[in-house]
C-alpha cells in the first residue's frame, strides 16, 4: 500500500494590505473583539488585483493574549473581474511584543507567529484553478498594513 504524498509549498502571490484605525469592540461572549477596517493594498504574483476598500479583519483576543485572525476583504483584476480573499490564522507572542505591534512600533518578525490560511473564490475563468488549491500564508503585521506570502500547497 503507498503511503500519501507528502506535501510541500510554493510561492503561489504576495498581498500587502493597508488598514484602517483599529476598532476596539471591547468584551463579547465570545471575547475581546477588535475589527480591523482593509482600506486598499495589492496583490502580485500567479494573482494580480488591487484591494479594494470595504473589507476587514475581525479579531478576537483570547484569554491566552494570542490573536485569531479571521479576514475578507475583495480586490479587483485590471480587466475588471472579482478575487474575494478570506484568511483565518493566529497571531502570537509575548504580551509586550503583542502591546508594541498594537502600538504600531517596529518588531521583528521573528519575535512573534502570524500564521493564516487562505482561501480565494472568484467567477475569473483564468483564476478558477486558483479556488482548487489550499494556500498558506506567514505574514508580517506592521503599522499600518498586513504582509504576506501566500504558498500553494502541493
């Protein structure tokens, strides 16, 4: 019997998201919810669009300080057709790390983990392929963006 393939990655496209002043929600049942506006950015690679305003990333603060990430936001091809990117991951590291990134001070991203996982859906003929795979992103959160390289999974 052969066992399964192992999979490996490869660069599949790289976005930079631009973000809005974080909204701080405060304490829901389900935890300390902040909301995150994406005001614009783009994304290069096997992907080419720009992103456009309207979407946002809804975090919720775990008691253990680390981040859920859950992400949806659209960007838009120069021939004019729809990507609707949505990510979902965690953000973590030591408390004052985590305070100086919220600060929007420059941290080293070695001194934290922003991992996602990437899902893309689109009508673009030429980018269906593209809803076929599984994608995994390590980003970096600076002041005023998001930072990633997303890798197809093989």
């Amino acid at each position: 019997m052969s066992a399964p393939a192992v999979p490996g990655l490869e660069a599949a496209f790289e976005v930079e998201a631009r973000l809005g002043t974080l909204e701080d929600h405060g304490m829901t049942r389900m935890g300390h919810r902040r909301v995150v506006p994406v005001v614009g950015g783009r994304v290069t690679g096997l992907l080419e669009a720009d992103i456009l305003p309207g979407g946002a990333d809804w975090q919720l603060v775990r008691p253990d300080g680390a981040i859920e990430i859950d992400t949806r936001y659209s960007a838009r091809t120069a021939d004019g057709g729809h990507v609707y990117i949505r990510t979902f991951g965690v953000r973590s590291g030591r408390p004052e790390i985590l305070e100086a990134l919220l600060r929007g001070d420059a941290v080293d991203p070695s001194e934290y983990y922003f991992r996602l996982c990437v899902r893309l859906e689109t009508s673009v003929p030429t980018l269906a392929v593209l809803e076929q795979c599984v994608f995994v992103a390590s980003a970096i959160r600076e002041a005023d963006r998001v930072r990633y390289t997303a890798y197809r999974v093989t």
